[in-house]
C-alpha cells in the first residue's frame, strides 16, 4: 500500500481479519462482523511478547526500526492469540485468538439490551468488541490485577469505549452490577463458579472455556440450575485466578502417559476427555469410554451445574456416561 497511513494498514488489516474468520465460518452475525472490522485491534496490543526459544521477545508500537513497527502492526492483526503481560517467563494475560473470540461472542447470542459480565478483562479488546454491539452501559469487565484493569482503562477509552471496568475476583462475580443476561470467560475455569448462576437473569447464557473446551450454558429459571453443551472447536486460555476456593485454577492438564496407546496420547479429543474427567474418571476408563462411544469431539460432551454439585456428560444429560467435574 504504498503512500498508505499507518491507519489505511490497520484498516485494510482489519478488513483482511474479518474475510479469514467469515472464511472459516465465524462471524455470521453482521453485528458482529462490523465489530470486528471497526475495532482497532492494535491499539489494545501496544506491545506483545512473541514466543522465542528460551523465553519472549518483545514487539512493539513505537519501536524506532520501521521494519519491527510493521512488523508489529501485521501481527496485531493476525488470527493468533497475544501475548501482553509476561511476568518471570509465566504467561499472565493474552489478547485470545479472533477466530476463537468471534466463535464465543457468537455462542453468547447477545440481543439488543443484553446486560454482559465479562470475566477477564485482558487488553479490553474483548470488551470493546462487546461495547461496540451493545453499548458501553450494558458491559462490565472484571479482573484481579489492578495493573491490568488500568491498562485496559486506558486502552478502551483511547479506542473510545467506556464499559464499566472492575478490579475484583471474577470468581465471585459482581453483585452490585447484577442480574446479567450474559457472562463471558476469557480465562479458563476447572469449574463453574457458584456466583455466577446466582448473578443471572432467567434464560442467561455463560460462555465459558473449560477443559481445553469452550462451554455454553443456559441458567434455568431461578439460577439454581444451568446446563449446556461444549463447542466443537478447541481453547487454550490463561487460567482464572482469584481468592474463591470454588473456582479452581483452570482446566488441569491432559495425561500424558498412563500406559495409553499413541492413537490415545496424540489426539486431541481425547485429551479433552482426559482433562474434563480429570479426578473423577481414570484414564484408562476414559479410554475405554472413548473408543466404545467411536472417539467423540468435543461438541457431544456436556455439563449440568445444581447449586455447588456440577457434572459432565456425553451425549445426554440422563445416559449412560456421567460423572462429577472434580
């Protein structure tokens, strides 16, 4: 694009973003496609860490060698997720992959007046994409690090959004800004936590990733009870910290010997299996469940959450395959 504006090489980058994910079957919403081309990625991701052997390097908006700002700039808006704050080689916040935040927002089925509890507020790109669909009243963000929400403050409000950004355990929700119609996860969860069924209106949706999955649940009438299924894709996220006993340290990792054969160890579907049956079923039952039931994805697992009892499931709800999530 020669003679181009930094602004025309994020837009055109943004318009490119936006044909990849429509490609690949996301975005069907156009609400949700014009947020995605309208939403300056880059200005959320002023510098991000790419993986190096032996550690991160650092790229950044204002690097004074033309050639890393734009290569900064290209990989603001590649379909891959960022990483945006490395503390002691320990990765603790990430801008997620579009694709995969287009598939989530898209499972949120927000309406116009949705109310969304966001938990991981990250760079805030997340929750500009949602102020742009619905407004900045109706979104609030939360996450523990206050270093994060300041950023993020300052990221939004520079993009021109201003949601309501809370420095808090997302564990526990956030009563004052409750009842919420949706809730999002950007961190991954080893179980659901409590409050949150008990923040949500009648008929709301929690989008969730979960054992190396992405979670859709619908909270019954009264916010006793809520249930749903896993998404086809895969998800890899940060996992959600907090001060809540109940919420877990994100999804546990998937087995890696066992005695399993390699069929077993190198797929991805059974590891899925593996993490969300971790503590309840062993592996070789898993194995065993998985090859009887013809190696199933992920989008024929479920979960059902009643008060502090929570189990998975696959196929139904009442077959044959359940057990507790540990």
């Amino acid at each position: 694009m020669s003679g181009a504006t930094d602004a025309d090489r994020a837009a055109a980058a943004r318009a490119r973003l936006v044909r990849s994910i429509t490609r690949g079957g996301g975005l069907a919403d156009p609400r949700w496609r014009a947020a995605f081309a309208q939403v300056p990625r880059h200005l959320f991701v002023p510098y991000y860490y790419e993986s190096v052997p032996g550690g991160y390097e650092r790229l950044t908006a204002d690097d004074p060698d033309p050639l890393r700002r734009a290569r900064w700039l290209r990989g603001a808006y590649r379909d891959v997720p960022l990483a945006t704050r490395v503390r002691d080689a320990e990765l603790l916040s990430s801008s997620s992959q579009p694709s995969l935040m287009a598939r989530m927002l898209d499972a949120l089925a927000v309406t116009d007046g949705s109310r969304v509890l966001e938990i991981g507020t990250g760079s805030g790109y997340n929750a500009a994409l949602l102020c742009h669909r619905l407004g900045d009243r109706a979104v609030t963000t939360i996450d523990l690090e206050p270093e994060i929400t300041a950023t993020a403050r300052t990221q939004l409000a520079a993009a021109g959004y201003r949601p309501e950004i809370v420095t808090g355990d997302g564990a526990r929700g956030c009563p004052r800004r409750a009842p919420f119609d949706r809730i999002i996860a950007t961190c991954a969860l080893a179980s659901v936590p409590v409050a949150w069924t008990g923040q949500c209106a009648d008929g709301a949706v929690i989008v969730a990733p979960l054992a190396t999955g992405v979670l859709a649940l619908t909270v019954a009438p009264g916010g006793g009870r809520a249930e749903g299924r896993f998404l086809a894709t895969p998800a890899f996220f940060v996992p959600l910290r907090g001060t809540d006993p109940a919420a877990g340290e994100g999804a546990p990792a998937a087995g890696t010997g066992h005695g399993l054969p390699p069929e077993a160890l190198s797929d991805d579907r059974f590891q899925f299996l593996l993490a969300l049956g971790a503590g309840s079923l062993l592996p070789q039952e898993a194995y065993a469940l998985w090859r009887r039931e013809h190696r199933p994805g992920r989008e024929r697992y479920g979960l059902t959450v009643e008060g502090h009892r929570q189990w998975a499931w696959l196929d139904a709800p009442a077959g044959p395959y359940a057990w507790e999530l540990r």
